[in-house]
C-alpha cells in the first residue's frame, strides 16, 4: 500500500538479493568487531552491482526515490546488516550522499559524490565532539573545532568523536565554526592533518571503519572545497538531518522483520514443557507483540517519510519517528532474544547483533531524550499560537 | 492524508458541533453515573439533526463512507464522550446498523434499521453472558443461551451480561444457539421476556442504559424476524466485529485527543517550582509521548480501516488495532491525569472520565490478552505456510 | 519477619476483624461517591472499639508502635477501603494524630488530639491549595494563604482546596504564611469562618467527606491554638510528612492484596478457551508478576519505616518507598481487573475501587515526578560530597 | 542493616581490593572476548589471597556465611566484572563450591571441593543441553545424555551446551539420566572423553572458558565419583538452584551499582544545553529510577537469603527473586547506557559490558518467563489449599 510500482520492483530484487547473496556473508570471518572488512564490502557490492542493486535509491539519471519509496526499498536492504553495505544505502554514505546531491555545486558534485553514488568509496561526517572535551554532542551549539580564512584556503583545528566510517573513507564532511557560525568544507581522505587516534569499541559492529575519534591540526582546505556558503553549517544539517533519520529506521526496521522471522521460526520449533514454544503464551504474546510494533513502525516511517515529500524540512516528524521506531525495535529485538532462550543470546543467529546495533540505535542520530525534548517545546509553542 | 474531500467536510461539520454544542453538556446533571438520560441524547440530537451532523457516517442515500473515511469521521465526534451519542455514531448503534446494513432484509431494514439511523431509537447487542454462569465471554463457543424452533416462531431462553444500552433500547439484537450453531433475532424492545435484573455499576459511564445484565424468559420472536439464516450467527458476529472494534478505536481517540488538549494547556499555564510545568521535562516528556502515541493509533486505526475497504474481514489487522489503540489510549489518558495533579483526578475536567473509559475499554471488545492469543495463533499458522 | 510479637498479635485481631465485620459493610448503600457517611464510620467504629481494634498503633499508654510495627498493622487494616475508617487507621487522621503527639502541647493534646484518638472525631489538614489561584500544590513554597496576629488572636484568610475529610471534621490543622514564614493552627470546626465551597467530585471514594475546596475568611485564632512557634510550618509538616506518605503505602498494599486475592480466585475458577484463566500463561504471568510486585512493595515499607524508626525523618527514603509502591499499586491493580475482564470493571467485586484508589495515590502525598525531582537532587548532592 | 558484623568487615576488605586492585584490570588486553585469561584469573587471585579476601564467603574452618551474609559480600565482589573472578564466587564455582559441600563424602570433598575453594582450579556443571537435539533446557525433564553401569564403573554418552567455563576447567560435575533417574558425576578435567565441540560467542564475557557445547562420548567414571545416590540428581540440582541464583542476582547487582556511579558522575560532570545533564530531568529521573530500583533488589536479595536461611529449598522466592532482580538490572543498565550517551555504548567504561551481561542474566539460571510460570502455579496450588 506504501508504495509505487518501481519502488516496490526495486525492493523485490533487493529483498531477493539480500536474502540469496547477502546473508551468507553474515558468517564470513571478515566481519570484525568494528565492522566488516572493506575488501568484503567492495566483494559484495560488485555483486551487487552485477544483481542490479548497487546504490537502488537513486535512479540511473541521478534522480532519488521518493521517501516513501527509499523506504520500502531501504527496509529491505536492512533484512541483513550487511545489506545496506552491500547496497550502498548504508550510513553516513546514504545521508552524505542525500546531502551533496542538494547543497554541493557541480565541481563538487563530480569529485565527491560520483564515487560514493558508484559505491567505490566510503565517506564520513565530522560533526561529533567528545565529551571529555566538554564539545558538541547532542546540543550541537557547544561546538569547539574552528575554522579561520587563511588566503585562499580554510584552516581547520579541534577534535571529533564518534566519526563513523573514518578509518578507510576517501571522502570527509568536515563541520567546524567560523565568526560566521557553522561552515561544512569537503575534503579527500586519508589527508595527515586528520589524525585518526582511536577507533571505539562500541557495542555495535555493523559499521565498516567503525566510530573513530579524530583530531584535526591545521587541517588546509581549499575555499572552493566549502559546502555552500560560510556561516550556513546548521542549515546544511537540517536538511541532511531528516532523511538521514528516517533512513536508520527504515534499516533497522529490516533488521527486526529479520530477527521476528527468525525467533517464529525458533519458537514454532523448539519445544518445551510439552509443547512448541509459540503455544506458550508467554512466548506467543511477545511475538504478537513484535507484529504489532513491527506494524507501527512501517506506518510511522512512511508517515514521516511523506511529510518530507512535500518539501517539508520535517524535523518534528522525523524526531517522532526516530523515537517511536527506535524504542520499539529495542522491544522487538529483546523479545526476540528472550524468545530464543539461551541461542537468543549467541552469535549462532544474526539475533544477537540485531540487538546490539539497536541499543545503539536509541542513541545515534539524538538519543530518545533529546527528541522528547524538542517535541515538548514544540507543544508549548502549538500552544502558544492557538 | 488519509481523507477524501467529502469526509473532510463531515468531520469539519461534526467537530465544529462537538466543540460549540456538545461539549457545554458534559457538566449536564442529567449525565448520571449509568450514562447519560436519553431525554438529554434526544435533546441534542435534535441540535445534530439541525446542524446536519446526525448519523453522519451514513450518507443520505443510505451508503456509508469507507471505513477510512469514517475514521476521520468518527475521531472527531469523540472530541468528548457525548458526541458520539450527540451524532449517533456511538456503540453499540453504529455497530448494530452496520450489521443490519449489510446482513438484514428490507423489511428488517424498514422496521429495526430506519429509526437507528434516523435516530429516533437505541438498540442493543445481546451476546456476552455472565460470568457465574459460566456463560460466553471472550470465548463465544461457550453460549449458553439456547433457542428452538416452534411453528412459526422461536422460543429463546437464558442470561446476558454486560448488554450495553439495554435499557431504554428499542432495537435488539439477540444471539442464541440453535441445533444448527449460533443464531441472531431482531427484537422489538422492551418485551416483558427480556427481564433487566440490574445494571452493573462500572467503571466507565458514557453509555445511556449503562450494561445490563437480562433474563431471556420464553422470549417467542417471529421466524420473519431471524436475522440471515440459522446457524449462521458467528459469521454475521465477524461482519459486525472489526468495523465495531475499529470504530471504538476512533470514538476514544477523539477522546484522548481532547485530554491531550486540557493536559498541555493545564500544563503551559500550571507554574511549580518556579516554571510552568511544560518546561519541567518529567511533564513536557510524557506530553511529547502522548503526541507520539496518538498520531501511531490514527496510523493504525486508518491502516486497518484501509484494510476493511479492500473487502477483507480485517479480523488479524482490526486485532493488531484494538491492542495498540487500547493500550496506547491508556498510557495516553494516565499521563493527562498525572500531569494535572490533583486536578487530573477530579471532574473538573473531562479527562478524568475518559482515562475511566479507557480503562474499560481495554476489556470491551476482547481484551488485549484474548487478541494476542490470536495474533500468536495466526503466527504459528503463517510459519507453517512458510 | 517484619515484625513483634506484639504487632503481629495486634495485626492477626485487625485482619480477623476487617474480614469478618468491615468487607461486608462495602456493599452498604451508605457507601457514597463522596466516600462513606460519618453515620455508617461511626457505627464501624462502635464495632471495633468492642473489638479492641480501634486506634490499634497507639497503645493504651499513649505511646505509638514503632514503624515497622505499624506498618504490619496498618496493611492488614487496609484489607478493606474501609478497615481503616472503622480502625481508625486513616489519612488524615492517623498522620494528623502523628504530627499532634509530636508537637503539640498538654492543652492541645487534651482538646485536640484525645477526640481522635478515641475516634469519636474526624480530622481535616488544611494546607494545599487551588491550581486556579496558583496556590501551593507540589511546591509548598506558593503558598498564599496568610495569618497575621492580632492581639492575643491571629487572623488567617485564604483558599484551600484537595482538604480531605473537610466537610464533617471537628478538628482542623490549617497552614498559612506569616512574617515569619509558615505556621500551623489547630481549629475546632465546623467554623462559620472556614465556608466549604464544594466537595470535589475525585476518582476515589474512600474518604469521608471527600476532598473539599475551602475559603478561609477572617478565621480568628487564640494565640494559644497556634501548634509550636510561628514560621516553623514547614519544619513540622517535615515530621508529619514521611510517616503519612508511608502509611498510606500501607494501606493501600492491603487493600492491593484483597485485590490480588480476588482476582486470583476468579482465575482459577472462571473458564475460557477450554481451561481454567490461571492456565493461561497471559493470566498467570499477571498475577505472578502481581506477587512479586507485593512482596516489593511490603519489603520497600518495612525498610523505610526502619529508617524512620532510627529518628531520621527519613524524606528520601520515604519518597523512594511512595514511588516504588505506588506505581507497583497501579500496576497491580490494573492487573487484577485485566484478569477479571468485564467483571473487573464493574462495583461487583471491590477490585474496581482499588483500582480508583490507587490511581489517585500516584497523586496524592507528591505525585511520582516530584520525588523523581527530589531525587535527582539527593544524586547531585551526593556526587559533589564524594 | 542487612549483616552481621563479621560479614560487614569481609565486605569492605572486599570492596576495597575490587576497587584499588580488581578495577584496573579491566583495561587489561587479556580481558577476551570468552572472558578473561586463566592467567590472569590466577595473577588476581594470588593478589586476592594476600589481601585475605580470596573465597571470602567460605571461612578458613570450612563453614559458609549465611546467605544473608553472603549476599553482603558478593554484591561488592561484583563492583567489577572481574572481582567475582579474583575473589573466586563467581559463578559457576561458587554454586558448585556450595553444592559439593553439601553432598560430596569427604573423599569427593579432598579430591575435588579443595582444590575449588583454594582458588587453584576451576569447575564446570554440565545440565543443558543442545535445542538443536531438542535436549533440556529450561525443561529439564528433556534431558538427553544416559548414564549406564557397567562393572564398577559408569558410562556417560550425550551432549550438552551451554557449559559455562568448560573450556580450562579441571572439575566437572556431569548430569545424565540413568533408569533409576538423574544422577550426577564427579570428573577430573580435561579428559579425553568430553570434547569441546566449539565455544558459543555470546553476548557476555566475563566468565573464563566463555559457554562451550561439548560432547561426551562414553566417558567412564568409578562408581565412587558419582555424588550421592543414583537417581537423585534433580534433588541436588534444587539444592544448589536457589543460592546460585540469587548468588547471580548479588554479584550483578553490584555491576549495576558500578554503572550507576559512573553514569551519576558523568551526568553531574556534562554539560548540555547550558547545565549538567542530572539537571535536566530526563535524565535526573533515569537515575532515580535506578536508585529505587537498586533499593528494590538489595531487598529482595536480602529477603529471599532469609528465607533459605531457615533451611528452606527457597523455590519460590529465588524464583520472585530472580525476576525482579535481573529485570531491575536490566532497566537499571539501560538507564546507565542511556544517560551517559554516545559514551555509554563504547567500552570506554564498564556500563557498556555489564549491560550485555545483564542481558544474558535475564535468561541464565530459568529466562524470566519460566519463573513466572512456576509461580503462576504457586498461585494456583495456593488457592486449592485455600
């Protein structure tokens, strides 16, 4: 019902590819504890390139889906969590991507967003700082990495955290403050003046390169190499905001369709006290459960998903979404685990990684709290107004 | 979104009437604690009929709007707990003439259907049984109520529990079963077989006649007034069931709208600790829930209607609706009550009637429990499809 | 293990009596929507007075159990809605009688505190005050009614409002700001000064004389019925306050116990789907859930009581014990009219009004969110002294 | 208020070794992803046993503390992960440790209990078995491995999972069924006879040797080695269920009240939108929250350790203890994770670790929904004999 005809012919060939080719992967040994090794994301997408379902969300003429249509397709390629690698619908790549396509000009666009729309590179976006540092997490006015005009060139300082992707991408988004408030710059990775000092380990490991923190010393970027205009920063990351949101649902969403899929099977099989698990109700009722929130959160991803398609920057919508979705996949995905007993909580099943990705989900992209937050202040200003 | 024009209007009509007319009612002495009078509901039907509100859900030609369109129909007549009854579009009347509009012939149909949809009468679904009896209660198979042929008529006998509106119905519906299975009778009431032995005294109390509890003493109702055929009566039980169900769903959303509306202006004017209570986060979150959770039951209610309007019975899908509304409306209700204090447990406001109405309605209509039971059934029956 | 042997002798006649002579004045008509009549509580009383379970923590001598000891048996009072009106156990009585032994004078205890320690007089604590004139509810700091002295009187004028048992009290406390800060009167009433407006129309129905708004017009007070000294209000509502939240934790425990008694009794003996409700593992997981919750609840009482019984004033524990037990209550009692479906709902069993009741306790005594608030406080606190 | 003097004085020795001593060694890299290193369990340990604080709840006369006193000393063994590890009552060995000193003959005892409580070797319990051969779990009536006699000795064949430290364990206590029923078996460790199929990756690693699936294959054990009688090995699976659970309940709880102190100072010590994070009450509450709930279980712990000191089996209430305590650990992890942010999901703390351990707990030792349907039967019998 959510979708058109392409988008859903588009789907059909990602849900089947990522079921035959994808999910196999799963077991390879290259899956590391900070996300699957590049030579294997690059394997796969060659795959997926030859299955006709590299980078499905934007259309040989560069045009992108619709929301509601990036939706049905994007929950599909999360069936696995290396489906969205495989794909090239992954995060950040997917946001960067959806960010260049609307604010980069067509220099830009040629050097920094072909590589990534043709999957040959991985990018990042530098906004997070640490919290030791007292910088930017949530509350993105308390950023501290500056940048000055020097010439015909911008001179970057400060220090990242949480910079997905970092380790191995060719492309950086690098957000840092001038006097006129936030500028984004473009940048080729690996460059010396960003210095890669850790990579986190995080409780979720589906990310290629994993979270890294950074410092930038002196960092030289050409003017040219600004994206948009100077002081524009926060303006550029609400539109990358929005979808970038939403997009996580919609993967994520995959990945518990997936884990529901799995934990039925389990329960339908294993008996116990006389009788398959699912005719327990205990068992029966968090698996009824999970439909249910299964069910919600489609309805509220395409929800959001239309808002934006009518131009809305959407960012109460999408906060809703990025709430209800993420708290219920935590639901989802625990109940799975409980379902699946002890084998719930092995790697023997993808299970127990889909609950780990979603635990972190609660807080990637602004935690539960945050968006609570501005939804109350929204309530106060629609009372205000009436 | 989920309208078309012509329902758009409707609901426009009907909440401008609940908001001017309807609402003053509420603190009507004739609102007793079984409902309120029915000299009071006639009282403002007569305003609906002048306002072209009343059974506004049925079009003129005696068509009825989908059940999308109905949603966005009936939300706003439950802007508080009398509208729907102000509209006709309450339960369990707006169910009765469902099932009569598409089961009954039309001699039925000129005798029992006209005067509910014109609203002159109520009626009554005489179905549950009383628990001490070991009657039928989420478990339809265990009726008790028996009838028998005899000539031209048929003799029914035995106890009914929780017979919403029977007092003071004019219309009733009654089920009994046959040697051939469960078996439906239109009856004019009151009839001296049907016997109120007294009305419960409950929780909620927006239901003029409250819920009876009946003796069927040798009740002789003509063969003509057999509704379908005989042994047929859980078939035309599941016609009536999912639009019934939904339509709660819709009536008491309406309702918690309105709460959700009282709570957040209690809350922007309500100082404490040196604030107004809005900006206090333990309020303005549960506030920012609350919206959350109302726009998931509009996305579910108008789902499952949507699934009504393809033809499907929508039992699984009016199932999955009736839990999340239900419990959502509670948490929805709870969190009015608590953010206003000790006002919230007053009837000072309407809000404390609706979170009692809630509370019931967790219960009417198949408790979460007996649903998810089925949700885990059809679960188990998909695996094995699989 | 909670107890002496004393208490538990005490408590063993109170549960005895409560269950023998109290449970079957719930169904007397004299129980009212504002709580019931001081006919039928006095006629109780007579009974347990013969019984020698009037007043039963105090002790002949005049001396109190210890908390632990009341709390054994101000729970078992609490069986019925009304054990502990014929007991003499209840709010605000029994915290009114607390703060008067503490505090008050020979003179005063003579006048004041023996009428109600025999039972013969109800009492009425006059210190919230109306929402609407943005009085002091949660935050005692907003507190507007004043007292200023007179000669040998002083004069108090104000509105009050939540003032339980009002309407029917011979003695009043009432609270109001002087120069010096709060200050505290004992009054006899009724008294002409003390003009109740209404009796608000609450969620709860325990309460005789039901929860009034009051205005306070020029009450003029002897000097020598202010209780302690002027502008040490506050401090002494300090010495009341722990031991009151607590008792009512009691209570209300006991009333969720008969609850839980109920409900079980009906699950294991009403049939749904071929077995009794207990089998089913949705009915049963409540109720075990149900039994934990109660065993939380007494173990949260007994242990802050310990505290209080050590000289603390025992606010922070205190508060954590008022939210724990509160918020199990709620979810207990909602379980046990889920489990009781439709008879859960209706004033055929005394399920329903607990379920009122505790709805209301959330509230009563500093809603949840304001011993959250305090909470945090007590952390930060911590934190910078470690 | 819980302990005994000499309890007390165990504790705070063994707090002060988890805290100067244990802690480091979380950063130690020989902390794996199966647990810790057997080397380094012995460094620790050889530091334990100088500090006086090595198998602190056995005293150097053999006798065991109270369960009451136990608890006091295992909730600070287990403020680090590891400490349970280096003061040697972690599980399994404490249980086992527990077990064999209530059965072992003083032969079994030298053998195989001394070298246990003397911190030199470690143990393993071989009971549940694989799903995938439909073989016991939760249910133990499934169990599949067989013992049969043969001349002087037994022969044991079957295979089981889940064996928690298997891996580099020199005792094992072996469970199969043999026709008198289930009997259990005293082992020297490694032997040839029981292969170690592979080592689960799971969630959690605290525990050294991880889970391993393993499979005996005719081992043969003197008559002499089997514990107690023939048949009676359910009997003794009781005695060491309930201390073992709650010994679980203790040690995690001390893990959380570790997260709880480091989320606490961490959202004392960060900023966001212009003060710390614990003024902000989405956050504050979280914290509250945790601190009634680690009230709640320190309680229970307490209360259930009371009762098996009567020398009760202590079914039921380790069973009521084991929910509320792991469920509790879980929100109170989650909160701990939630509070502190992105941080919280990286290992730059302990929170991260101890939320997926108390994930597993929630299903080691009887998933949450087999004890509610034991006491779901509780209720039942209780109402028979009513």
């Amino acid at each position: 019902m959510f979708s058109t005809d392409r988008a859903q012919a588009i789907a059909d060939k990602v849900e089947a590819f990522v079921r035959e080719t994808v999910i196999p992967y799963e077991k390879d040994p290259r899956c590391g504890f900070h996300g699957p090794s590049d030579e294997m994301v690059m394997e796969m997408r060659e795959k997926a390139r030859a299955a006709g379902v590299l980078t499905p969300h934007i259309l040989p003429d560069g045009s992108h889906l619709t929301q509601r249509e990036t939706a049905t397709v994007l929950i599909r390629s999360g069936l696995s969590p290396l489906g969205p690698l495989a794909c090239n619908t992954m995060a950040p790549d997917e946001g960067n991507m959806y960010l260049l396509g609307h604010v980069a000009n067509e220099e830009q666009k040629a050097q920094f967003l072909k590589p990534l729309v043709e999957g040959r590179a991985r990018s990042a976006f530098f906004m997070t700082e640490p919290a030791e540092d007292g910088g930017a997490g949530s509350d993105p006015s308390m950023m501290k990495t500056v940048c000055r005009q020097d010439g015909n060139h911008w001179v970057i300082n400060g220090r990242k955290a949480f910079i997905t992707g970092a380790e191995g991408a060719k492309v950086g988004i690098v957000m840092a403050k001038s006097d006129d408030g936030a500028c984004m710059f473009l940048v080729d990775l690996p460059d010396p003046a960003i210095r890669i000092e850790r990579v986190l380990d995080t409780i979720d490991s589906s990310m290629p390169g994993g979270h890294a923190v950074v410092r930038i010393d002196n960092l030289r970027v050409p003017a040219s190499q600004m994206l948009g205009a100077s002081g524009e920063g926060f303006k550029y990351a609400q539109v990358r905001l929005s979808p970038a949101r939403l997009s996580h649902c919609m993967r994520w969403l995959g990945g518990c369709i997936r884990a529901q899929e799995i934990a039925s099977a389990y329960a339908c099989k294993r008996m116990a006290f006389g009788k398959p698990l699912v005719d327990h109700e205990g068992v029966g009722f968090m698996l009824a459960e999970n439909m249910i929130d299964i069910r919600q959160c489609e309805l509220m991803i395409d929800w959001a998903a239309s808002v934006l398609d009518t131009g809305s920057l959407g960012t109460v919508e999408s906060s809703m979404a990025k709430v209800a979705v993420s708290e219920a996949l935590m639901r989802i995905a625990d109940k799975c685990v409980q379902v699946m007993g002890g084998t719930g909580v092995t790697q023997d099943t993808i299970v127990e990684q889909i609950f780990r990705e979603v635990r972190a989900f609660r807080i990637y992209d602004g935690p539960t709290e945050v968006h609570k937050w501005s939804l109350a202040k929204k309530i106060k200003r629609d009372h205000k107004h009436a």
